[in-house]
C-alpha cells in the first residue's frame, strides 16, 4: 500500500507539473496578438479492485452494494485550445485586421503548406500582396498595386484601394474566412498559426458577415484571450496541488522506512 500511494503522487505532481507548463505558456503570450489560452483536463487512471462491486457476500446470500476500488491516479487526458474571443485593440495601421466572431484567416507558406490564425497582423510584400509578419501569403491572393492609398476592408472582407490617378475606390478583392466543425482539434504549431488534423475536421470556407462567420475590424488587432487573474488563480491551485502530493510522498516515504526497521 506504501509503494501504491508513492506511484499515484508521483502522477499527481506530473500532472501538476503539466497543469504549471500549461499556465506558464498562457502567461508568457499574455501580449501576443490573437492567442489563444491552453486549458489542461485531466482524467483518472486504471482502478484495482481490493473488493469487487456487485458480487455476492461470503454467505453468497446478498450482493454487495459496495467495493473497494482503488485508483491508480490521474493522467493528462489533453490540453484544450480555448477558443474564446479576445479584446480589440485599436493600432491605426490599415492592414491591420481582427475577426470580430468566428472564423480563421487561412495562410499559405512559400512551400504551399496552408496554415489557419486569428492574428490578422498583416503587412505588404514588394509586390503588394497581403501577407503576415512572417511573409506568408494571406489567402485568397489580394496584390495592392504599388503607389496606391487609402487601403480600406470593409466589414464583409472586401478590399478597396485610390491612387493618384483614380480618386475612386477600386476593389482589389475579397478576403476569405474559414471554420471548423471542431476547432479545438486543430494544431497549434506556433508563429500563431494553426494547422488542419483529422479531429478538427476539413476547413470550411465562408465570407465575412455570412451565417457563421465573423466580420472584419479594419485598423483593430485581437488580442489575447489571456486573464492573468484567472491564471494566477489556477497557478496558485496547481501550486498547492504539488506540494500536497508531495507530502504524500514524503509520508509514504516515513512509512516505509518504520516498515522497514521493524522488519530487521
């Protein structure tokens, strides 16, 4: 029973230890533009059975109504993506975009690999395409020629641009937004970006302000969905949780330690 208590603490401090990592990496994007907050869940572990439920007495004349199952201890079951929406914050910048409801901007790398993100933190290439900070192409393809002005996207994604030569608006096209039938299935591979698993399910695209699907804020970023009280909350939680199955372990320990003297 000594070695028993020893094993199922030790699991308890590396779920908690996972629950840490988890609040840690909440924390350290508290300020990074459309992330979104990891939430780990966690379930029990195999039970063995010192008295099986539902089995007739030692007379074989009643069941039993109870047992004595014991559980072996608690594993990291997964790290939930909690898709919530995060603030707005206003920058100025026309190229700045944040999706105000559901959906996801798709991105396309140079190798063609398409990627999913909330950050609509974008920017021009030499070429005037719509791409993100890290030169990833937004889809669809919208180019901007060069020496244009007054760049406006317009609630329902579509992108309007003057030059010297037309004061007229001039539409450069559409953006586009997709969902997932289970979202918290993508992956997260970091850059803010996301990508497609069998669990979220195949994109499904739509256009801004259709059912379903979000609008688009001009000049606005969407910030983290971080609550530092929150977190410090269930860091002090997860904090305590450790140290009480650590006492666990050091009273196990003592245990068998007088177990053992008194078996010499």
């Amino acid at each position: 029973m000594v070695m028993k208590s020893l094993s199922i603490a030790a699991t308890g401090m590396a779920a908690q230890q996972t629950n840490l990592d988890v609040i840690a990496n909440n924390m350290a994007n508290i300020n990074t533009t459309g992330f979104k907050r990891g939430r780990a869940e966690f379930a029990d572990l195999m039970y063995v059975a010192d008295r099986a439920v539902g089995i007739p007495n030692m007379l074989n004349q009643a069941i039993i109504p109870e047992g004595a199952m014991i559980g072996m201890g608690v594993r990291t079951a997964a790290v939930r993506t909690v898709n919530t929406q995060g603030a707005f914050v206003q920058t100025g910048n026309a190229l700045d975009l944040a999706i105000n409801g559901n959906g996801w901007f798709e991105i396309q790398d140079p190798n063609g690999n398409v990627f999913y993100t909330r950050s609509g933190s974008f920017n021009l290439s030499e070429t005037g395409q719509i791409i993100t900070l890290d030169g990833n192409l937004v889809q669809p393809v919208i180019t901007i020629p060069i020496g244009s002005k007054n760049v406006t996207v317009s609630p329902d994604g579509t992108v309007y641009y003057q030059t010297d030569a037309d004061p007229n608006a001039v539409e450069a096209g559409r953006l586009r937004l997709v969902n997932f039938v289970n979202e918290v299935g993508l992956e997260p591979i970091g850059d803010n970006l996301f990508r497609e698993t069998q669990a979220s399910g195949a994109p499904v695209p739509g256009d801004p302000k259709d059912d379903g699907y979000g609008s688009i804020m001009q000049a606005m970023l969407e910030s983290s969905n971080v609550d530092p009280v929150k977190e410090m909350t269930e860091l002090i939680a997860a904090q305590r949780s450790y140290e009480m199955n650590s006492k666990v372990i050091q009273a196990s320990d003592e245990m068998a330690a007088v177990v053992s003297k008194n078996l010499r």
